[in-house]
C-alpha cells in the first residue's frame, strides 16, 4: 500500500499528497469534536492575526520569557498529538494543484472502484489520517468524511489517487 495520495487530471500541478506529514500541521482538525461543535466559517488571515495578537499581547504583559504555564500547554498538545483522532481540510491541498477552469468534477479512486463528486462538494471534504495517535493504516492512508459528518460511521476507504476531469 502507498502512503502517498497523487491528485492528477485537468490541473496546472500534479501533486502528491503525505498524510505522515500532517500531524504537525496547524490546519489539522480534532475529529473527536469536529462534528459537534457548531461550525463556523473562519478566515484564515483573521484566524493568524489573532493568534499573533495573543501571542504579541502575553509576551507585553509576562516578558519575553515563557512562563511555567506554558511548558505545561506545549506538553498538552504534545500529549495531544500523541493520542488524537485527526483529520485534515481537502481544500487547501486542490487549491494549490490550481484545478483549469474545464475541471468540474473530483473522481476518487480507491481499491474497490471509484466514486466522483462535483468539485465544490470536493472541496468541503475532510481527510482523516489519525486515529488515536496512529496513521490509518488499516482502509488507509486516508478516509474521505463529508464536512456534515453524514458519513463518520461509513466514510470513503481505501483512497488510492485525486483525479480531477
């Protein structure tokens, strides 16, 4: 079984996508709770600006220095990524194989056949590549859940290959 996951078709760039890599990726989602909360659009910039300002506005208050609180936050989200069920936003990974204006429909083939979506459905799915701290490598490397979590309990397995047409 490969671990990586091409995306080909009518795009400008070919890629290969590398869910081991993901886990240190801020964009990854907590799947545990993902589906339960009440979701929000967010803006990316809005998001990094915040988190700049936080971080900008706890160094003016406690110092450049890191306070002993937070040793024990970085050893929570260590801890955290250890054991964590996670899953990652398809979007961005499209996004950046930059689809021709032809492409309309994302195929997904995977070892027992292949299922196409149209590309804007596509692009609000989730890969999930971690469950409790470990890859998927059973059904893996991926599974494919819908962002309305209608398939948590039967998600799309066995990902082999993206193909836009």
């Amino acid at each position: 079984m490969s671990k990586t996951i091409p995306v080909t078709g009518k795009v400008k760039y070919s890629i290969t996508l590398d869910p081991g890599v993901w886990i240190l990726d801020d964009r990854k989602i907590d799947l545990l709770t993902y589906f339960d909360e009440q979701q929000s659009q967010t803006d990316d910039l809005e998001e990094y600006t915040k988190a700049v300002a936080s971080h900008f506005s706890r160094e003016i208050q406690e110092g450049a220095t890191y306070p002993p609180t937070l040793k024990t936050e970085r050893k929570f989200e260590k801890q955290k990524m250890l054991t964590g069920t996670f899953g990652i936003p398809l979007k961005p990974f499209l996004e950046n194989a930059e689809p021709l204006a032809e492409a309309g429909t994302l195929t997904i083939e995977t070892l027992n056949g292949s299922v196409s979506y149209p590309l804007d459905k596509a692009l609000t799915f989730i890969l999930a590549f971690s469950y409790e701290g470990k890859p998927l490598t059973e059904n893996g490397p991926v599974h494919i859940l819908f962002n309305d979590g209608s398939n948590r309990l039967d998600p799309i397995t066995d990902v082999r290959q993206f193909v836009l047409s």
